[in-house]
C-alpha cells in the first residue's frame, strides 16, 4: 500500500502495537512419502491454537507463480510493491554481509574471482571455488588498489565470491556487467548505460586492469567478474508513510539491511531467538511495529531437509506463547516465500498467513498450515496487502470515503 | 469492470432479470461472549437455504484492511473502482437529504454551526448540537442570503449539520476548507486551489461573512464552517456500460441519490421492506436488473446492538421466499461493508455474498454467514468483480477472445 497515496491518506497514529514474525521460507509441500507438508508433521500445539482465533490466508508473495528471492519477498510483507520497488543485486549482496560500509552515493557490485588463460579467454567462472580463506586473502591484496578521485573496498563473502564498493562523488550504476554469464569467451568490458555513468565505467575498469595485475601471478583466482552494479536503494520510509516507530530484530545481515532501507530502526541482537525475544522485550515501550525475523526454518528448506525444517518450525512453536503474553494489538505470523524441503530452494506457493486481534474474523482453523489456512477468512491474497491488514486490526486506518 | 474498456466489450443484451440485495453492513464479527457473529446468531432459514443453492464467497469492498464509508462501499457493488471514482464529501451529504436541489454544475458543502468568541477564536465546532428545529429555523435565515450573480440553498440536515448549495457560472470545488478541525484557532478562509476557482473562493467567502453577520446574535449558534467542497460527480452510466435498464428500490435518499449518479432509475418507494418488494413486482417486467437496499443491519450495527442486528436480519430473511418466487435469473444477496455490532461502526471485513442462478457452481455451503461463506467456490474476492459476476451468470457475457 505504500504507493498508494488515497490509502496513506487514511492512516491514522494510535498506541497499538504490532507484531510481525517472519519465519523465513514457512511455506512447504507434502512430502509423498508421508503426504504431510513440513507444517502438517511438525507438533505446533502453540501455532495451531493461534490458527484458531486468527484471521488466516495464503499470502502470495509478488505475484502468481513467481519464486521470490528474499528482498522482494520481504519488500512485499511491508507493503512495498516487489515489482515496482526493486533492488540491485549489488546492493542486496551487500547488504547480506556483516561490515560492509556502504552509504549512499557509493555504488557497489558481486564481484567472484575467476580463471582466464593466458589470451584472456574466461575458462572458470568461479575459480575452482577457492576457498573462503584464501579468498580472503586475495581481497585484502585488491583492497591495495587506489584510484584517483575515489576509494575502494572490496569484502570477501564466501568461496570466490566478493563484494567491491566504490566510493566518490557523481558516481552512477548504469554500467553494463563485465560478467559474459558463460566462458570460452573474453571479459567484457564494462561500458557506461547512461551519459552521467561514463567516468564510473572508466573508474571500474581502471580497477579490474589492476586486479587482473595483482591476481595475475595465482593459478586459478587470476581474474575477476563484476556484476549487479548498484547504487544504495531509496524506498519511501515506512515509518513514515505509516505513521510507525518500526524496529527488525533479525539476526542476519541482509534482513537488518533490507529493514533499514525501509526505514526501520534495526536492533543489536543476537543470534539466537532467545536473543531477539529478549530485544522485543527491551525495546517493546518505546516503538510501535517489531519485525523478528526467523531464519532457520528457509535453511533447512534450501538445504532439503525436511525433518530439520520440522524442528525448526517446532522450536519456533515454543516461542509463540510468549510472544501472546506481551499481548501486543496485532500479533502476525508470515513468510517471506515458501521453501519447500522436497524442493531444496525457494518456491512460488502461497504462504500460511495468521493474524490475532482482538477484532479478528476468525473461522476456527484448526491448525496453521497450508491446507488449513486456504480456509481462512482471509484468503488467497498478496503478502503485500499485509500491511494494510495489520494496521487495520490495529485501529491505524480511518474510513476510506464518507 | 466498469473502467474496463475490453471487458465492457463483452457485454451483451438479454430478457434475464438480475436482483442485488444489498444488505447495508452485513458482515460481522464473532460476540467473544458467545463465539457466535450476528449471522451465526440469527435464525435465518432462507438465507441458509439460498446459501446452499448458491456461489459463496467473501467480498473486499475497497482494499484489503480498508473500512469504506457508504460510497466507496456502495460504487463497488456496481463495478466501480472505489479508490479510482471518489465522491466529494459533500455531495455525498447533499445526496443523502431528501429533497436537496443539486445538479450537474452545482457546488455543495458539509456546513456546521458553530460558536466563536468575539475576537473570532473557534470555542466550540457543534454549537452545542443545537436541535433540529432551531437549525431549520438558522437555515431559513441563512437563505435569505444574496450574492451576485449565483443562486445559494442552504439545507438543514441534523443538529448542527446543514449542506449549502451554490448554482451558477463556472464554479470550482477546488477550494480549502473554513473548518480548521480544532477549536481555539481562528476560522480559516477559503482559498482557491486551481487558477479556475478564484471566483468560487471569492463567492464563499462573501457567503461565510453575511451568514456571520445574520448569526452574530445567537449565543452559540454564531458562526459557520464549511468543509468538502464538492460539485456532482460524474461517473459512467452503468445501464449503458452493461447495457441494462436498472432500477434503484431505496428508501434512504444517500442510496437513492448514489444510484442516480451511478445512472439507475430511481423509483419512489415507502420506507418499510414491504414497500420496496411492491415497487419491485411493479417495475419487474419493464426493468432487468434491481437494486434493493435494505438499511436496517447497518443501523443496529453502528448502534452496537448485537440483538437488533440479528433482529434486523430475520427480518429480512422472512423476504427471500418472496424474492425467489420471482425467478429472477439471478439473485444476489451482498454487503456493501461489514458493520460489526461490537466494533459498533464500519469495518474491514470481508462481507458475505451469495448468488444463485441456473449456472452456479455451488458447494452446498450450509449456512449463510461469515464462516460458512469463507469456504464458498466464489472464495474471497473484490466487491467491484460482483457485477461481473452478476453479468457471467445472467448470460450477458460472451466469450473473451477467440
């Protein structure tokens, strides 16, 4: 709803608190051994008693048939359009990493260590996947690099992959990829898109010609690949457009950067859920909307395990009750995307939806998940409705029209 | 589907009749007292016997998470995009008083009165709610106003509430408000928003000093304010758009005057359900599609009276026999919004609806209520596709594309 300038208008500011849990990758698929989805095998005494006195839905997350990666499922669960309000892969991979220092005017890029012969000729996109040790090491070699006029940071992620911010004035990200995409090929050269990005094209290329110097005498990582410019995202706050004091308590990287590009204030927490319920709790008077963010449940998704996505889902469960004792105006449990274990990676299923209030329309759905929700009262309907949802049952939204 | 140039393409003509009960503020939320909402409480053989015959499913009327007021609830209903056609407040106000001369041209405002201190200062928005009887009597005052060149009603509407009306030449309802929405502060002038409507700023402000000058006597009543400018919208036609000739049965003039705009014929008809079924038997044969307002629910909603609600919806439930007598070939029962009893105003909720015809696909929903219709094969979806709906079933949609 955040670009929608009739609904803004009907926004009101109260004292109700909102809470949303994002279980990251909730959704699932039945397994056809057991014919049980990960959340009809999972115990969830705590999840399903919530199911019964919520208003529960699917939630799709960008639009029907379209796997989400995480920011635009993310993007959608606070009602920004994920079509419409899109981030670079450069400045999500940045965001992703712990200690990036990137502001914005910088302009940032997937980096991954390569290997050319000795013609040029791009023969390993990934270099062998060197390890992230070594990695490191070479970054901090790159990270010698100086240009005139702009300063240079380059952040190793994981095995050949890295992340380089460039730092300077009048710098734009309308630059092709130096990345071909396939080998037996040259690098490209990165050419400027726009007329104002014709000397950041210059300055990135100045760069890879010094990489390729300081790489050129290791036998694999003697090159590499830039891709995904981009500046810092700019989205319309929030806080602002809803009238909110919203903090993330979210234990991973990207997720608190993808909050403070919406405007969130995000929270030191630590890295258990222990962590972020204590954070919740500490920082409960003072703001109005909490996002936690759950991760564990989208690893043992990604990673195709199903019993481990089950416990996962059931650790959270004991979590749900204490969550219900802080009595906030709108409890919500969400998912960014489904990240069914069978198939070990994101996917394009709706999403279980519950929201508790105490002017909820709820039907008595007997547990929390995919076929149970399907019946809500909710629906079938888009994660990025979400919000206007919970301020809704928050008493946040006026009459719309006489 | 209004505003859809392909879809009114497909519209075509036939002898079927189509009934659309509006039930005002049907849908409701669940007494925690007894776990039961309005419709779950009410003894409602008829509907529950439609219910089953019927396609079921929960509307949105506006958004989802968005309460509409009368307008915006009711412009769905017939196909218009509530957040794409807006109807100034105050011509909803001048629709919604009987007997108010308001035209294509016109300019017509929500007024109060209200009470100033001598230097000016607003001290009270209401003038005390001073009764009906005495603001008729301020509002006969007020009508001996004369300004040049344009003709000015004014006409009282309830307490301290009245609607002026200004006719003439190239008016402009781009114009700020007099009432500043808080008391100790000076009454605002109005000022023209758009080059076009320096005059009409001009106009009104001539008009707010004289009425001063015929109320600066009175103790409370001294003084007025203006707000929601606004001329006659302009909307299509819906009989030409669906190439049907329909009728509007509403004893409430808001109803009434909402369906003129929207382009139904309005009939004259008594106040009581009674009253309205006789105007439909009397306009059946020469008419295909009928809209009834039934206002009660809405009432005993917003007065928060959970028994009156129900009272209110077995009373209308006694009329459906009667309406299916009529063989129409569809007949629809729908809210324009939900008016729960304990939230005692509008709301967000989805509302539940029903049609029956020859060709629906029903599911043997076995009641008709919030619960039961949320598992309906229409499931939950947007109010402004209702009249396609209405269209499909009728047989007055042909097939889209080859």
């Amino acid at each position: 709803m955040i670009d929608s300038p009739e609904l803004l208008k009907i926004v009101t500011n109260n004292q109700t608190k909102i809470i949303m849990v994002v279980i990251d990758g909730l959704g699932g698929l039945r397994d056809p051994k057991t014919g049980k989805s990960e959340l009809e095998a999972a115990y969830l005494p705590n999840l399903d008693l919530l199911a019964q006195d919520s208003a529960c839905g699917l939630s799709i997350p960008v639009s029907v048939g379209v796997t989400p990666g995480s920011g635009p499922g993310h993007l959608a669960l606070f009602g920004y359009d994920p079509l419409k309000y899109l981030i670079g892969r450069g400045a999500l991979e940045a965001l992703g990493v712990d200690g990036v220092d990137f502001i914005d005017g910088d302009i940032v890029a997937r980096g991954n260590f390569c290997t050319v012969d000795k013609s040029g000729i791009l023969i390993d996109r990934r270099a062998k996947r060197i390890s992230s040790d070594f990695a490191s090491a070479l970054c901090e070699r790159l990270n010698t690099v100086k240009i005139d006029s702009v300063d240079i940071a380059v952040y190793p992620v994981k095995e050949h992959r890295f992340v380089l911010r460039i730092r300077g004035q009048n710098l734009s990200a309308e630059l092709s990829e130096s990345d071909p995409q396939k080998i037996d090929v040259c690098i490209n050269e990165v050419k400027p898109l726009a007329a104002n990005s014709e000397n950041t094209a210059v300055i990135v290329n100045e760069f890879v010609r010094k990489a390729h110097e300081l790489l050129a005498e290791e036998e694999t990582a003697n090159m590499i690949l830039l891709r995904g410019f981009s500046g810092m995202p700019s989205l319309p706050s929030m806080g602002e457009a809803y009238k909110l004091k919203p903090v993330a308590i979210a234990g991973y990287p990207m997720y608190r950067g993808l909050a403070s590009i919406m405007g969130m204030q995000v929270i030191n927490t630590g890295s258990t859920f222990d962590n972020q319920l204590d954070s919740l709790k500490a920082n409960y008077n003072t703001n109005d909307f909490f996002f936690l963010h759950y991760k564990a449940a989208d690893t043992a998704g990604e990673d195709g395990n199903f019993l481990e996505k089950i416990q996962a889902l059931e650790y959270l469960d004991t979590y749900i009750s204490k969550l219900r004792s802080l009595e906030p105006d709108v409890l919500m449990i969400v998912g960014d995307h489904s990240t069914p274990a069978i198939m070990a990676g994101h996917s394009w299923h709706p999403v279980p939806f519950a929201l508790e209030s105490k002017w909820t329309q709820s039907n008595g759905v007997k547990a929390f998940d995919e076929y149970h929700c399907s019946r809500g009262t909710v629906g079938t309907f888009f994660a990025k409705n979400i919000m206007a949802l919970a301020l809704a049952h928050a008493g946040r939204l006026v009459k719309f029209g006489a």
